[in-house]
C-alpha cells in the first residue's frame, strides 16, 4: 500500500503564505487522483482541494477558492498545496490523501500522517 | 453541497457488544459512501468503501448497508481497540464531504 508522508506545516501569520508537499512512496500513486483534506477539533474533517491523475486543474472548497492552489509532480510522485492568504481559520491538521480512482470524484482510501499548520499572530 | 448527518456523535459500549452509527445524507449518493476508523493522533484508515464493500484486511466484524440517503455501520462484537472514533465520507459529487464522526467509549 502507498505511504504518504506530508511535510511544510507551521505557525504562520494571518496574511502569510505556506506550502504543504506530499510525497508518495510508490509509483502506482501517478495513476491516482489526489486530495487535500484538513481536520479541526471544531470543524471536523472538510476536504479542501483534488486533483486528477493526468489533470493540471485542481478543484476547490469554497473556503479555500482562489487562496489555495493544488498541483502535482508525477515525476518526482508528489502532490503540493500552496497556501497563501492564510487566516486564523485555516488553522488544521492538512491530510494529504490518495483517491480510489484516477478521477478527482472518487473517494479518498489511503491518508499520510497529516501536517499541521497553524495561522496566528 | 451534501451534508452528511451522522450519529450518534457518541456511543458508549462494552467488549462484544454489537454497535450501528447511522449516516445521513442530504440529497441521494448513489451508494458512493466511505466508512473510516481513526485512532487519536493517527490518520483515517478506509474500512468499508461503496457502502458495504470490506476492505481487504479489515475484519469481518464491521459491515456496512444502505442506499439512497440512508446508510449504516455496525460492528458485531466490540473489540478493545475498537473503542475509537468512526466516520463516514461521500463522493458522489464535490465538494466530498464528511459526517462529523462517532467516538465510541467503552462503558
């Protein structure tokens, strides 16, 4: 089974920028879509980004649109999220997570370790 | 978006016992449900995809069921390391969405 194993996270000031990195340990990953989904103790657990196997059009939460931005490397078997404009309530634990299909819909069945990122003055 | 009402939000049980968490969803998903199982401080693990579909090493002790908006979990006989917390996941359309989980305490 792919391991994912997130990295990036951080205290971050509100306004400020953050890239999270996901690394997958097998090269099956390409083939798959992949997300972001982060987790709150509040909030519970609300995904934020996918991306397509073969896509360089990520698909968004509306939380997120037009701050966030999701891409891919198959080459190199990792999957990035470029964070910018952060706010306090942005504040999560981010999961990387692999998608049961090559196609941004399917359902997510393998998840990294998570990174935490922290937005605070 | 579809929101996902799941419950309970807690269940106390013993070892052995037979348990269901019940999810609810907004709108028909067509059975495109997860269920997921995750320890504190430990990532989600996928034990049931499709509704009812057991993935492979997971136990036979946990099933799933349902269809249109309605679906269920249930795990027979309780075992200690069970007593975790569970939640479910649809994908029919984005944004996926998830229920706000089930912690289930041993009594």
């Amino acid at each position: 089974e792919v391991d994912l194993v997130e990295s990036g996270g951080g205290v971050v000031l509100p306004g400020g920028s953050l890239r999270l990195s996901c690394a997958a340990s097998e090269l099956n990953y390409d083939y798959f879509a992949m997300h972001w989904v982060r987790q709150t103790p509040g909030q519970g657990l609300e995904w934020v980004a996918g991306m397509g196997w073969n896509s360089d059009k990520g698909e968004y939460a509306d939380s997120v649109k037009g701050r966030f931005t999701i891409s891919r490397d198959n080459a190199k078997h990792s999957v990035y999220l470029q964070m910018s404009s952060l706010r306090p309530e942005d504040t999560a634990i981010y999961y990387c997570a692999k998608a049961m299909d090559n196609y941004v819909g399917s359902g997510v069945d393998v998840w990294g370790q998570g990174t935490t990122v922290t937005v605070s003055s | 978006d579809i929101q996902m009402t799941q419950s309970p939000s807690s269940l106390s049980a013993s070892v052995g016992d037979r348990v269901t968490i019940t999810c609810q969803a907004s709108r028909d998903i067509s059975g495109y449900l997860n269920w997921y199982q995750q320890t504190p401080g430990r990532a989600p693990k996928l034990l049931i995809y499709d509704t009812l579909s057991l993935r492979r090493g997971v136990p036979s002790r946990f099933t799933g069921s349902g269809n249109g908006t309605d679906f269920s979990f249930t795990i027979s006989s309780l075992q200690p390391e069970d007593f975790v917390t569970y939640f479910c996941q649809q994908y029919e359309s984005l944004p996926i969405t998830f229920g706000r989980g089930t912690r289930l305490d041993m009594k």
